[in-house]
DNA sequence: ACTGGTTTGACCTTTACTGACCTTCGTAAT
DNA sequence: ATTACGAAGGTCAGTAAAGGTCAAACCAGT
C-alpha cells in the first residue's frame, strides 16, 4: 500500500537526485497543488521522513517569495559513531528511552550512505522492535539499557569489521 | 471439523498460488469482512498457519493505508530456520536454555556454508554473549527467552531478504 | 470433566491526513 | 521611513484509518 506520503517522499527524492549540488527547493503550496493536498501534508511529509536521522536537512523562509529547501546532509563517516550514542542516549535521558522510530530511521540512513547492506539493516533492525518484549517481565530501564547495548554491540561489530 | 480459520487459511493460499510473486498483500478488516469474523482473527491464522516453520514470514504496516504482507519462503532457508528453533528450543528446557556455545556453532556453520556473510555473522554473533545481560535485573527465564527472540528475529530478517 | 484449538471483543499503538489559526517577511502605498 | 497588505510557510490538535495484543469465553473431541 503506498500512501500519498509516500509519493511526495518519493517524488523529493527523485529531484533531490538529479540536482546539480546537495539540495532542492521548492514552494510548499505549489507542491501541495500538485499532489492535490493541503499544504501542511508537505510538512508532515517533511517532518516525518527527511528528518536528520535520516540523512536530511530542511531550511525554509516565510513571507513572500518564502521556499523550502531540503538538503542531503554529508555523510561524514567518523561521526557515525558519535551520533548513534547521542541517538541512544539522548532521549534516553528522559527516562523514556531511545525511540524505536528514530533508531530505525539512522540504521536505513548508514544504508543509504552505504556503510552497511540492506540484509545488515533488516538483520539490526529486527532487534529494534518494542515486540521483542512482549509478554516478558522487564523493567523499562531494563529494557531500553538491553537496546542500547544490542544496537551498540551490532554497530562496533560492523564498523570493526570494515568495509562490506 | 472444518473451522472458519481454515477456510481463510485455505484462502491465503489460493491467493498466493496464483500471485505474481512470492507474496500477497491484504487488508486486515476487508479479509475479516469478508469471513464476517473479527479483525483479530486474521492475527490468529496468521500467527497460527502463516509462521516460518510452515513456510512464511508476514510483515506489516499500520496506520491509514496499512497493510499486511504474507511471504512464502525459499525452502532451503525454511530448513535452515527449523534448525535454529531446534537449537533453540532443545537443551532450553533445561532451565540454562539455549547454549551461547552451540549458538555460535550454528551462526558458524551458516558462515560457511555461505549463507550469511562475514559481518552478519559478527552482527548475529555480537548478541549470542552472556555478558549483555550483566548488571541487570532480568529473571534468567526472560532473558532465556530474549535470546530465542532475538536470534530468530535476526534470522527471520536474512530469511525475508533472500540470498546474500 | 478436561484439554486444546478457536473465536471474540475491549483496548492500544501507529500512521496518515486535515484545517483552523499563527508567524514571518517582501513590497507597494503613503 | 512607516505602514499595511498579501503571500508565503509553521504549528498543533484533532480525526480517521489501519493493524496489534491479550485474556476471556467458547466449543469439540476425548
């Protein structure tokens, strides 16, 4: 099932990849029109799937002559690292925990940059799922220090290992 | 006795028989209409007929457009998939559960036999340690099950994306 | 009666989409 | 310069549309 969310990601993406630099810009309501949507489904769309976990960066200007202009941010390698822990233990602060959702959006990201396979991604990723805990009694802390491990675990196992 | 479960599992396999493809995808609530049964019970068929040791692997999406997707799976990995629950669920039951030793066995033996790559196994193996546990407060019997979970959901993610 | 598979329903989580209302900023009129 | 207007984009809460979970009730065969 391919929701309109979907065609609009899809759609940026597309643009994004036969742009001349590492960035497009658009009108949000022009996009709106095209895709016969209001133009807040633009922000959802942004605000849910070129997030920085992802890999993206959006900058906008209001008032007229306003645009949106989405960025495909760097892949800057040595920093993987640094950011899964702020990923991991951020939030995680909050006593909370590290959101599932996030998690899984920078593991699709190291895929998209390449620095791990799509069999690697869906291997880690299957780890990162409230549903492994179903049914069992432990504590939320407990829960969410036993993700971060695994997570880390998985990563340095990769990152160890070098290129693929 | 026939049960309504086994005419829409009886269903679920027409359809994948002459489906393009090794899947089909379906509406939960549209099946549940029209078996004029509750949602729910599209769970229980698929959680009782549709699992990886009768040959398929289902995924899911919810939220507006959702969807489920029943997969058949290649054979092969089906063996290799019994195996696993074998070792598993073999020596666990004697309350020590599943062996980290004859874990790593396995994960070895689907190394060489070119299965799984190098990284994935180190991924996989990075999670078969006793020490990820340590320091916390998790009864031994959940943690036993943990591991189960956590294996088989690993290699449920190389099942679902086919050869390496 | 017991047992195990089946069926159901109440309640939950996730995701998509919408619309009313708000903020920002360029620019044309004063 | 100041102001007023209009043209962007932003926010957020609400609605709807999926699917998930779990435990209780319900049979059927022994």
């Amino acid at each position: 099932m391919i929701t309109l969310s979907d065609y609009i990601e899809d759609y940026l993406k597309k643009l994004l990849a036969v742009a001349p630099g590492q960035y497009v810009e658009i009108q949000r309501s022009e996009l709106a029109e095209k895709f016969q949507c209001v133009p807040s489904q633009i922000n959802y769309v942004l605000s849910t799937r070129f997030t920085p976990e992802r890999g993206y960066l959006v900058q906008s200007r209001r008032g007229g002559r306003g645009y949106i202009k989405v960025m495909r941010i760097d892949p800057l390698y040595q920093k993987i690292w640094e950011e899964l822990q702020k990923q991991l233990y951020s939030a995680a602060e909050k006593e909370y925990g590290c959101e599932m959702v996030k998690l899984r959006d920078f593991l699709m990201r190291l895929y998209e940059e390449r620095l791990i396979s799509r069999r690697e991604a869906e291997i880690i990723g299957s780890v990162m799922r409230e549903d492994i805990f179903n049914g069992l009694k432990i504590g939320s802390k407990e829960k969410n220090e036993l993700i971060k491990r695994l997570v880390s675990n998985m990563l340095k196992a990769v990152l160890q290992e070098g290129s693929m």
